[in-house]
C-alpha cells in the first residue's frame, strides 16, 4: 500500500515537469501567453519567466530579437520596465538592476514549437 501512495505521489510531482503546467499565474500573464502562442514562432517572446523583484512578483516577457525591448510586468500586468532589448541589448535603462537583483527564477512557459 505504501507503495502505490509513493507512486501516486512521484507521478503529482512529474506530471506537469513540461510549462505548460505552471499553476496559480494570475489569468492576465495567462491571456498574454496564450496571445504568443497564437503568433508565429519567432515573432513575439518565446520565453516568460517568473521572479520576484523589489518585494514583487513580477514576470519577464524576454526580448524576442534584435532591437526589440523584453518587457517586465507585474502580476496585474502593468508594465514596469525593459530589462533586455533594444540597440545596446540592456532594455530602456528603466530597471538596470534587474537581473543582478531578480531572485527565485521560475520558468513559466517557453515556446517550444
């Protein structure tokens, strides 16, 4: 019997290993990841992560290429800033410390078509 219980709880902890399972995004980063998804690969962000920045729970939208900006939002979706993209690669300058001051990266979802 123990067993099957330990079975039964490997396969929760395996079953959503793909990010597509992420759970509790608030349904506006949501909405947001389902809008790329409907785009051609390649053409908007491929990768949103999740971090906690200055005491909030924000999520990065990765810059997708060249000169275009990543963008940084919080949980209700409002923008904070560019961390990456544009010309230098750096983002606006509007929040330089990000990825020297980010923790607990959480991958949420990733284009893998």
């Amino acid at each position: 019997m123990h067993k099957l219980i330990y079975f039964i709880l490997l396969l929760s902890f395996t079953a959503c290993i793909k990010n597509d399972c992420v759970k509790d995004i608030p349904a506006c980063i949501e909405n947001k990841i389902n809008q790329l998804k409907a785009k051609p690969k390649g053409t908007a962000s491929s990768e949103v992560n999740e971090y906690n920045y200055k005491g909030k729970r924000v999520f990065h939208f990765a810059a997708y290429c060249c000169d275009v900006y990543g963008e940084l939002l919080d949980e209700n979706c409002n923008y904070i800033c560019a961390p990456d993209g544009g010309i230098t690669g750096g983002g606006n300058g509007a929040c330089t410390d990000f990825f020297s001051t980010a923790t607990n990266k959480r991958l949420v979802w990733k284009d893998e078509r």
